[in-house]
C-alpha cells in the first residue's frame, strides 16, 4: 500500500491531539482512526503501533528545538543575545507545539513506563548544553552574575518558560511581548532598582 504524506500528517495531527487532551494510555487506535478519517487497521500501513506515533510527533517535537537552538547559537554574538534567543524559541516551539508540549509534561510516567522517555532524555541534554555553554561565557564575561550557579539559573528559566503552557495571561501577550517580557524578568528582577 503507498503511504500518502497528507493522510500520515492528518494521523500525527489527529493524534497529537488526541495524546494532548486525554492522554496516551487513554487514547485508542480506534479513536485516532475515527478522528483521521483512517479505518483503524490501516492505521498499521503508517505506524506499527500508539507509541510508534508517539515517538514520531516527540521526534519531530526535540528536533525542531534542536534546529532552532543551534541556529541562535550560530547567529549571536554575545552569551546574553544568545540567551534572549533561546528564551524566544523556547516560547515559539511551546506555541508552534502545544499538543506535544502537553504530552511530554502531562504524560512523562508513560512515556517512561513504554521506553518513549530515553530518546527525549538524550536530546534534552543537547538542549541543556546550549543553554548552558551560553550562561557560563556570559559569568566568564562578566555579562552574568557569578554568585548564581548556571545550573540554577537554567533551571529556573527553563522552568518557568515551559510552565507557562498552564498561565491563563499568558494569552493576553504576544509571542515577541511575551518573549521580552521573560528576558526583562529574567535580566533585570522585578525590582525598580537593585536594592538587594
């Protein structure tokens, strides 16, 4: 049987949302099928299994941020630009990928239990290293403080900007309001003037 790119792309769609909104261990063959317009067991000509379909959308998910991570690093210039543009694609991947964003939070029990976590785990590591390399240039600079350990400072902004999915402002903002207003955040504190 040919594979038809439009029909694997509705399938992945249908899933994505499907994982999204309901969960993965949920979520039935026979839903997705319902939902793609597919009968469900030609749902096997595209993808072996749920959790194959699972491993394609987290792929293409981790690739994307890896993409966008290595052209900003390629393109700034200083450790604090490269920052902004990590905290910029950050926002654009969870906006441009809400229902994997969703998946890999909500789900990462089952995507553990079923051997999908490994895979992610490995790109993220890739993706902590650009933020990484980027905070300790600008300590070693002088851009950054050097009384807070990269790791915390990564942490905290890696956090916040992937929790954000959950904030009901969220929305009020757009993708480049937003974006500055995270970097401001995270540059210059919430604080008028530096008092502490």
């Amino acid at each position: 049987m040919t594979q038809s790119p439009d029909r694997k792309a509705k399938i992945l769609e249908c899933s994505a949302e499907l994982f999204a909104t309901k969960g993965i261990s949920v979520t039935t063959v026979r839903e997705i099928g319902d939902a793609a317009g597919v009968f469900s067991g030609s749902l096997y000509h595209y993808f072996k299994s749920k959790n194959a379909i699972v491993a394609e959308l987290l792929g293409v998910f981790m690739r994307d941020i890896e993409t966008r991570f290595d052209l900003i690093e390629a393109t700034s210039s200083t450790p604090d630009e490269t920052v902004r543009g990590l905290i910029r694609e950050t926002l654009t991947v969870i906006e441009l990928h809400p229902h994997p964003t969703a998946i890999y939070q909500n789900d990462r029990n089952y995507l553990r239990d079923h051997g999908l976590l490994d895979p992610v785990d490995s790109a993220s590591r890739g993706i902590r290293e650009h933020w990484l390399s980027a905070i300790r240039r600008g300590v070693e600079s002088g851009v950054f403080r050097s009384d807070i350990a990269p790791e915390i400072f990564y942490r905290t902004v890696r956090d916040t900007l992937w929790s954000t999915t959950h904030w009901p402002d969220r929305k009020q903002y757009s993708l480049e309001e937003f974006s500055e207003l995270m970097t401001v955040l995270f540059f210059r504190g919430f604080c008028e003037s530096p008092t502490v």
